[in-house]
C-alpha cells in the first residue's frame, strides 16, 4: 500500500505541476449588440459622503446586434459617483427591439483614469449590463448570460456607443 501511495503521489506531482504553471485560458466572448445612447445635459447633485454625484439622462437612441435590434427609450439615466480619480457607473434604462419586446437594463461599472506603466495617459471604462427581458419571448436568453460592456467611437455629441458581448 505504501508502495502505491508513493507512485500515486509522483504520478500527480509530475502530471499537475505542468498544468499549474501554466496560465489558464480566458473567457471567450461575443459580440451581442452596439448601442448608440442619446443623452441630455448632466447635472451634479454635488459633493455627497459617498463621492460627487452626477446624473445623465438618457433620452433614447438605437442598439443592433446579429439577434436583435431596435430603440433605445427615453426615460432612463447614467448616475454615476466619482471620487479621487474613480468613478462608478450605474445606467438603468429599457430598450425595445424591432418586434415589440421590452428589455429592462442595468449597466454598472467604472472609469478610471490615471497613468499605464510607462507614465502614458491611461483610460479604463468597462461595465457589465444585466438584462431583463420577458421570459415567454424570443430574448429570453438574455437574462441567463453574463456581459460585457466598452465605449466605442462616436462621432456624434450627445451620444454614447457602447458594444457588448456575451460570455461564454
């Protein structure tokens, strides 16, 4: 028995130890949709104990993707806390695709501004969106899937584009 135990032991060690040092692969993604978010002029509620507060509204837009497409509705908003160089992001807001169907959305997340490693200007800004949507409806799959979420180019002011892929 001890015989065996000692072999089995050598075995793990020799066949685990590679697999431990090497880096485990990432999530794949894929891309669900882009936005382009019409917003209205922000205003401050000031200096809180938590931060300074800043809401902008959102005041509609349209999103497409491979499986679906529509408007974005009027009516939500991006409240957002900053303090010492970070900020936390919190849009809720709905949607409603080409056919009919609400979607409900919670986008949280950060920016964060500062230096990379070689002193260069550095911006992160990502957010994870939950979504909402009717469970008798063809977006169903929405609300079983985790996503991500990153600001792309927009040329135009007053508007934010936002793309996000799902997780696989």
């Amino acid at each position: 028995m001890k015989h065996t135990t000692s072999f089995l032991f050598l075995f793990l060690l020799v066949f685990t130890l590679p697999a431990l040092a090497q880096e485990p692969e990432g999530p794949q993604t894929q891309f669900v949709m882009q936005l382009k978010v019409t917003l209205d002029k922000p205003y401050t509620v000031g200096e809180t104990p938590h931060g300074r507060r800043t809401v902008i509204p959102i005041t509609g837009g349209t999103f497409e993707g491979p499986q679906l497409h529509g408007t974005i509705l009027n009516g939500g908003a991006d409240w957002q806390l900053a303090k010492g160089g970070r900020t936390e992001v919190e849009a809720i807001y709905s949607i409603k695709t080409h056919d009919g169907v609400y979607i409900h959305i919670r986008n949280r997340g950060l920016i964060t501004g500062g230096t990379d490693e070689q002193g260069r200007p550095s911006f992160y800004f990502r957010t994870a969106p939950q979504f909402e949507a009717p469970e008798d409806s063809p977006y169903a799959w929405l609300n079983n899937s985790l996503f991500l979420c990153a600001p792309a180019p927009s040329s135009d002011p007053g508007t934010i584009c936002l793309n996000v892929w799902k997780v696989k």
